[in-house]
C-alpha cells in the first residue's frame, strides 16, 4: 500500500514521517519525499493515528487523488530543484511527461487551478529559493547558480530574483538567511 503525504520536503521530512510511523507500528519498505510504500495495509485506528500525528508534525496524509497528484507534482520539481543540476532550456512539461504518464495540459490546468499558480511559476520560486539558499550560504557565485538553476545567464536569474523578492541578489546576500522560506510554505505569493 501507497501512501501519500503532503509537505514532505527534506531529508528531515523522511526521517520524522519514519519515527512516526515506528511510533504506530505502521512497517514501511521505503519513505520518500512525499510518498510511503507500506509492506501491509494498516488498520483504520493505525492511518487515524498517523494521520493526526502527521497533522501535528505540519504533514497531512492525502487520500483524494487529485491532491496526490498535485502533491507529487511538487515533490518533483522540488527534488529536480534541490539536485542544482538542471540543464539550460530545462523543460518541464516533458519532465513531469516522463515521470508522471498524463497529458501535460490537463495536469497543469488542474495544479494551476488548484495551487493558484502555473507549474512553470512554481519551478521558478522553487528555483529562486534554492538561489536564496546558496546566496546566503556564500559558496558559489551568482554565474555558477545560474548554470546550476538552468538559466541562460545570470542576469536572467538577477531579473527574476529581483522581480520576485524585490532585492538583487548582493542586496540578499548581505540580509543573509533570514529572508528564506521553508520550501513547503513557497507559493504565489512574493517575499
């Protein structure tokens, strides 16, 4: 058995939906960021327990499929992000194509009607925020964060930082982590 959960955006994630499920003695043959492969079917008591645990947690266990759906949309395209070795003219429709097996326009109609925002303006928050991370962690430079997001150039990756936090990247660097969000609260929304 399958189970979806939403929020699971780390290796940290894993490690607490793993205690949680040792906690309900729920056995489980792989956890992953967003998903759970049970060696058996728990009872209706077990996945209320684990349910409620992960509430508590920030995790929400999802039973709807469109939900599932959506959710491993992000799952995607945020480890795509975390990896920091997306190609330049990366395309994310045949990406989500290969791993998903739907027609690209009828999931991205439903993630867009749903999250409030198109697949394409999630990846880039998601990459933005992964170029927050590296900024503040002063490791590399904007050039390499660029090639490493997928862009064409830095300036593309300085226009859209800009645009979408309001600073340039120097202005960020020096504000250091504070301005970072946590990548499950990253949405439509700027700043």
């Amino acid at each position: 058995m399958r189970l979806i959960i939403k929020n699971m955006v780390c290796p940290r994630c894993v490690m607490v939906v793993e205690q949680l499920l040792e906690k309900n003695s729920i056995p489980a043959v792989s956890v992953r960021l967003g998903e759970v492969e049970l060696t058996s079917e728990p009872t209706r008591k077990q996945l209320e327990q684990l349910s409620s645990d992960l509430s508590s947690m920030g995790f929400e266990l999802l039973d709807d499929q469109k939900k599932q759906l959506i959710e491993r949309i992000k799952q995607l395209i945020i480890k795509k992000v975390q990896q920091g070795d997306m190609e330049d003219h990366f395309s994310v429709s045949k990406y989500l194509g290969k791993h998903i097996h739907r027609d690209y326009s009828s999931i991205s109609k439903l993630f867009s009607e749903v999250e409030g925002v198109t697949i394409e303006q999630f990846l880039i928050l998601q990459k933005i925020e992964k170029a927050k991370e590296w900024l503040a962690y002063d490791e590399m430079t904007l050039a390499e964060i660029a090639f490493e997001l997928g862009y064409s150039s830095p300036q593309h990756l300085s226009n859209q930082f800009k645009k979408l936090t309001g600073m340039t990247a120097s202005e960020f660097k020096k504000l250091g982590v504070v301005h970072r969000k946590p990548l499950d609260n990253v949405s439509g929304d700027t700043n």
